[in-house]
C-alpha cells in the first residue's frame, strides 16, 4: 500500500502500477496474437466444455502479476483509465482460464484415468489454480469504479461462480468436512457427528491454496454487488453459493466472507430474501446437534455464536435502507446569513478535535431539521465564482422517514417469519432434530442480548417471546411442544433478570462515559463538569441517569448516550463494515419509537388532572395547559427524530 500512496499525486500514465500493467497487457495480447483457433479443441456439445489448449493458457506467475497490478490499480481508482476495448479483451481471455477448469473434478472415476491419481490431482490442482487466479483478476476490474457497462460481462461472472460452486462441492467441502467425503451419498453407519469429530484439515499445500483463492474470490463478490445489477438468475446462484458455507466444517474465513456476500443479496435484492431464508432452513439438519460443536462466530466480548444465528441477525439489521440525498437545485431558495454563520462557528469548532458525523449533526440548529417529507441533510460549501461569499452545499432526500420505518417494518416482518417458521419445524414429531438448534438460537440471542454490534437481537427475542406465550395458548400444540415452550420461556426469562441486576451496577459506567464525553467536546478537566452534581450526595439508580424526573434532562442524557453509541459504530466499521448496517438499524429503530410515541400523543393525549395549586383554575384552562404541554412534547419527539433522520441519510456520491 505504501507504494500506491506514493504514486497517488500522479496521473495514471505515469504512474509506475498503471505502465507494469499495460505492459503486461501488451504481453498478453503478443502472446494471443500467436496462438490460432485450431488451439482450442472441442471436448462437448455446451460452450463451457470448450477445453482450451495448454498452449493457448497463461502461466500462473503471469496471471498473478496481472492480478496484484489490478487490485493496486482499483484501490488508485485509475483502471477505469484503461481504454474500453482493452479491458474487454483481457475479460475474454480470462474468460478462457475460468472455462479450462470449471467442470474438473478432482476425484473421477478410476477407470477414466491415463495416469496414477497423484500425478492427475496434481494437474488438477494446477489447473484450478489458474482458473482461481484468473477469475480474481477478472473481478479486480469488474469491481472497479465507474467502469463502462460494456466490460461487466455475464459470461465471465456466471462462469466464475459456476467455477466455485462445483469445486467448493466437488474439491474443497469433502477435503475439509467428511460429511461431504462421500459424493455417493453412501451410509457406512457414523453419524453425522462421529464423522465430524475424525475431520483434519487437508494436508495438500496445493489444495489450500486453490481454496485461499476462492475465499479471495469470494471476498469480491460484494464490491460486485454495490457497483452493478445482477439478473435474477445470477443472484440466484450467488445466493446459493453464500448459504452453502455455513452447513461446513473447518472453512471459517470461506464462511466469514460468505456472510458479506449474502448480506449483500439479501439487503439489495429483496425478491430473494425469501429464497436465502428457504435455503437456511433446508441446510439446518446438516448442522451437527451438539450445543457447543458449531459455535464458530467470535463476538466482540469474547463469547462465540454459530455462524447461522450471526447470518440470520445480519441479515435482519442489513434490510434497512437510507434514503440517497438528491443535490438541491440552484434556484431553491437559499440559507439565510445567520444560518450560514452558524454553520461556520460549527466548522470553526471542529477544528479543536476530530468529531464523528454523529457528534457533528448534535450541533444541527432545529430549525435546519427535515419535515416529513424531505430532509436537508448536508452543509459543505462552495465559493461561488466571482463572488466572495459561500454558497452552500445542500442536499435533500424525499420522503426520508417513510422509507427508513417502512424498511424497519420489513425487517421487523422478515425476523417474524423466520422465528415462525422455526418454531414450526420444532413443533412438528418428525422434525425433532430441529429443537436442539432452536435452543442453540435462543441461547446465541441471550449471548448478543447486550452487544452493541446486535440491536436485532432484542427485536428478535421480543418477537420469539410472543410466539411462545402464543404457542403455550395454542388449543393446538401438543403436550411435549407446549412443556418445550414453558422452559425456553423460563430460561429466557431468567436470563433477563439477571441481566436487570447486573445493569444496576453500570450507573456509574454509564455517568463516567457521559463526564469523558463533555470533558472531550470541551476541553476542559473532570472535576469542572457539572453533570449529575445535583445527584451526589443522593441513591444512585438508573432513573438518575437515564430516567430522569426533567424531560429537558431526560432528552439531553438519552440523546448523548445514544450519539456516543453512533460514534462509536461508526469509528468501528472500517475494520468492520457490517457495523453500518448495525447503525442503520439503531436509528430505524429509535425513530419509529419516536414516530409512535407521536401517534399516540395525538390519537389519546392524556386529561388534565386538577392537583392542590390549580383549585382555582377552571377546567378549560387546565386543558389549555395540558394542551400545551402535549404540543411542548410533540414538538420535542419531533426534533429528535429530525435529528436521527438527518443522520441516517446518505449524501456519497
């Protein structure tokens, strides 16, 4: 990376990376040039069986430059510079790598050999290094910004998503997991488990790597994802591809850049989320029942979840969508001298610490909030020409809080369907295999109950624990699932108060975190600020901190808390990424919260009640105060869920 920092300032011709790969596509093309198409020999009737000739194919040295200078030249965000009809010919002669290996197995038949079976996988193996190596070269340039449509060529993808599919079948699951050993399908009387417990990694260095490459290959997949849309058929193998990880042993960073690859299906292509659901559920019996066996995904407090429960929640959080800011056009009105010095004194501000977005939309005047059809949501400026003044930079985004709620809804459906289905599987006699990963899922769900990085696991238990009060009512359920229903219940609950007790403890944690953040925001010492000094010398409780009798504290405290939640989200995911769509799913949330309170301020406000002050009030000016009082609050929920909105709203380009 230090050497494309330091050739950045350049332009692309000059650029050391940027010539090393158009000399290695002069390279390439002299030595296609050289080849003729009797080199290619038909070996079957379907196009992807066209076995190109060993000849006609590049050196794995060679397409591992080609590689490196690609992914250098995607991260400068020039390869784009690369002329169109460049690109597409290298994409066709990588195409032909991916083919010469896409249908190799690396196990046939005895009978089908010329050669002892050591030298054959050896060949094998070398093959689909090449085929590996050219598919990741391939995505380095379709994953490329702002490439033309002419270079996201089907064929190439589709090919190389065939070419995982079958050797993550065929190759690397029976090396990895002996569940997958016997292609047959043959019963020799272990269990599923006993198998699993005699699995060892595969001691083929050759194997390793070809499977090093596809975990690399598959990494790629979401950056295809974000910058071109697939068709249905292509998502469809994708998606299978991105579930299928998660039944297998011993393939963890295959099955951690798997998650990446289905959570982006799944938040972008929403006639599939059903499918993707479909396809964890018709995997589930292969997963091991042992409680402990399958726990493979470390949380940030050092515990471990199953990878399915860590897929399921992901996928839940990553449903919310953010509205994409549109520029405000010129003619629209704009801010008035006073709203501009403001956001200048904020600039000036910013300049004594590096701030989080979330700390900076904390200082957003009221009156810049958005309504409920439209948010403004940005203040960069620009200097007009020919004058001295600064024009701000504006963005709007339509309909902000529909979209955000109604993604929360769907989210909140989509965790509904899934638990039911679920809960059904275990309630049927011949699926009892099921109720030992239920119970697994419900215990994962206590274990990320308090995490920062879940927020779906609250939504989901609060869900699962109505459909068990539900099922437990149920005329319907048997004895054996209603007593199943009790217990899950009771260790739930159990669970919970234990956390309630524990929680009292954090007050002074909670109070700590917010004193370091004032004292950060103002430079100023510890015993200088005036947070909870009126609460000293009094009981500590968690009223005092969060709970408070003064609405104005109540908000400001809650506000803070949750701001230095965001920030520090938002501080974690670069290492991270699926930590936005953790954000996203916070903010969705509060501002639906914020959004119902409204409703039922306005659909059933509360009477006024005569106390001893008011004797000598009458009942219209003490329904004139309440009132009053119910519009205060209307008006403050609504501040902050402008707040929140302006948060959630996406102004990247």
């Amino acid at each position: 990376s230090s050497g494309i920092n330091a050739e950045w300032p350049l332009r692309p011709g000059e650029s050391a990376s940027y010539k090393r790969f158009c000399k290695l596509l002069d390279i390439i093309f002299e030595h296609e040039d050289e080849m003729v198409p009797e080199n290619f020999k038909l070996a079957g009737n379907d196009e992807d069986e066209f076995e190109p000739s060993p000849e006609t194919l590049l050196s794995l040295r060679k397409l591992g430059q080609l590689s490196a200078e690609a992914a250098k030249l995607k991260q400068m965000r020039v390869l784009n510079c690369i002329p169109q009809d460049r690109l597409v010919r290298l994409l066709n002669i990588l195409d032909r790598h991916i083919r010469d290996s896409i249908r190799l197995p690396l196990n046939p038949e005895p009978e089908t050999l010329e050669t002892d079976i050591y030298t054959y996988q050896k060949e094998a193996l070398q093959r689909m290094q090449v085929s590996s190596e050219a598919s990741i070269a391939a995505f380095h340039i379709l994953t490329s910004n702002d490439m033309p449509k002419a270079v996201y060529l089907e064929d190439v993808i589709e090919r190389s998503v065939m070419f995982i599919k079958f050797h993550l079948m065929n190759s690397i699951y029976p090396a990895y997991d002996p569940v997958y050993a016997d292609p047959k399908g043959k019963d020799d009387g272990q269990s599923v488990r006993s198998k699993r417990k005699k699995s060892v990694l595969p001691a083929n260095k050759l194997l390793v790597s070809v499977y090093n490459k596809i975990v690399e290959l598959v990494e790629l997949f979401p950056d295809l994802l974000n910058v071109q849309v697939l068709p249905d058929t292509l998502v469809l193998q994708i998606s299978s591809l991105s579930v299928s990880p998660f039944f297998v042993e011993n393939v963890g960073t295959l099955q951690l850049a798997a998650l990446s690859v289905c959570r982006g299906v799944f938040c972008l292509y929403e006639k599939h989320r059903q499918i993707i659901l479909d396809d964890i559920f018709s995997s589930l019996a292969r997963l091991p029942s042992s409680k402990r066996n399958f726990r493979s995904y470390t949380l940030s407090n050092g515990e471990s979840i199953q990878m399915v429960t860590a897929l399921v929640l992901q996928l839940i959080q990553c449903i919310i969508k953010v509205p994409k800011a549109e520029e405000k056009k010129a003619q629209e009105a704009p801010k008035s001298k006073e709203e501009n010095y403001e956001k200048k004194k904020h600039k000036k501000k910013g300049k004594r610490r590096r701030k989080s977005s979330a700390d900076e939309e904390l200082e957003v005047k009221p009156e810049e909030a958005p309504t409920t059809t439209g948010i403004v949501v940005d203040d960069n400026t620009d200097v007009a020409e020919g004058e001295g003044s600064v024009a701000p930079k504006e963005y709007y985004a339509p309909d902000a809080d529909v979209l955000i709620v109604t993604s929360y809804e769907q989210a909140l459906i989509t965790a509904h369907q899934f638990l039911g289905a679920f809960l059904r599987k275990c309630s049927m006699k011949e699926q009892e295999d099921y109720r030992p990963l239920f119970e697994n899922f419900i215990e994962d769900l206590l274990t990320c109950l308090n995490l920062p990085e879940w927020p779906s696991a609250e939504n989901v238990l609060n869900l699962l624990g109505r459909l068990l009060v539900a099922t437990f009512s149920s005329k319907h359920s048997d004895f054996a699932m209603r007593t199943v229903t009790i217990e899950y219940l009771g260790n739930i609950a159990a669970h919970l108060r234990c956390d309630a007790v524990s929680s009292l403890s954090d007050v002074d944690k909670l109070k700590q975190v917010l004193v370091e953040q004032w004292t950060h925001e103002n430079n100023e010492a510890e015993d200088t600020c005036p947070l909870f000094k009126d609460s000293e010398n009094k009981d500590t409780n968690i009223e005092g901190v969060v709970e408070r009798r003064d609405t104005s504290s109540l908000t400001e405290h809650l506000t803070d808390l949750q701001l230095i939640l965001l920030a520090f989200l938002v501080e974690h995911s670069d290492v991270n990424p699926e930590l936005v769509h953790a954000r996203r799913f916070y903010l969705g949330q509060w501002i639906r919260d914020a959004q119902i309170t409204c409703e039922q301020l306005v659909k059933h406000p509360p009477k006024a009640k005569k106390v001893d002050d008011d004797v000598y009030k009458t009942e219209e000016e003490l329904q004139e105060e309440q009132d009053s009082k119910v519009k205060e609050q209307l008006e403050k929920l609504e501040k902050r869920k402008k707040y929140r909105l302006r948060l959630c709203v996406d102004t990247t380009a």
